[in-house]
C-alpha cells in the first residue's frame, strides 16, 4: 500500500511580502508630479523658514509669542504662495528628465545601429538611402 504525504508549504515569507508592499506603496506614493512637488515645497518652505527662524532670533525675549506667530504666519503663506509655481517646477523638472532619458535612449539606439552598419553593408546601404531621402525633402521644403 501506497501513502501519499501532502504537506503545504510557503513559498514567500509573509512578513518578505509585507515589506515589498509597503515599498511599492512608498514608492507610488512618491511617484509623479505630486509626490515630487511635494518634497520640492517642503524643501522650499523649510528653507524660507529657516531664513525666517534666522531674522527672529534678533528680537528681543519679551516678544516670543510674537515672534512664534510670525513664524507660523510665515510659514503658512509659504505654503499658500509657493505651491502652484514648485507643482510647475517639479513638472518642467519631470518632463525634462524624461526629454533627456529619451533623448539618452535615442542616441544609444543609433549608436548600436551605427555600429552594426560598419560590419554589414546592407544596412549600411539603408541608412545612407534613408539619409538620401531625408536630405531630398529638406531641399525641397526648403524651395
């Protein structure tokens, strides 16, 4: 007689996948125009409270409460002022990174293939065809 053991085993830790989930949580939750945008406006605000913080300190001890609302005050406004021009910032800052990574793409693409065309001369041949082509319409857009 035959006796067939089943035993069920993990194949993941569960407290591994716990802690991929929360990264990928943190990772979306910085992801984006808005993620990026925020870290810049807290960065932004921090400094100009700093700054604030520096110009306060001059006054004397009488005036602490004072000092501690215009810190608030500032800080606020900070907040109030600075968040659609950071937002755009962090957006033209975004597009431009991806502009470039494209860019960086492109040009390795052509690298390759420029390469590959100094081995084979059949694709040689089509570059300079495609090259040929290009050449031809700019003339004739350009008269």
């Amino acid at each position: 007689m035959t006796n067939f053991v089943h035993i069920e085993y993990r194949t993941e830790h569960p407290g591994v996948a716990r802690a991929e989930q929360a990264a990928a949580t943190l990772k979306s939750a910085f992801e984006g125009a808005r993620g990026a945008s925020s870290l810049l406006l807290a960065a932004v605000v921090a400094a100009v409270l700093v700054v604030a913080n520096q110009f306060i300190d001059t006054w004397g001890e009488g005036h602490t409460l004072a000092a501690w609302m215009v810190l608030w005050l500032i800080a606020f406004a900070a907040l109030a002022l600075l968040a659609g021009p950071v937002r755009r910032a962090a957006a033209m800052l975004r597009a431009g990174f991806h502009a470039w990574k494209e860019a960086r793409r492109r040009e390795a693409e052509d690298e390759k293939t420029w390469n590959a065309a100094l081995h084979d001369a059949r694709i040689m041949a089509d570059l300079s065809r495609a090259m040929n082509g290009i050449a031809v319409d700019n003339i004739r857009r350009y008269y």
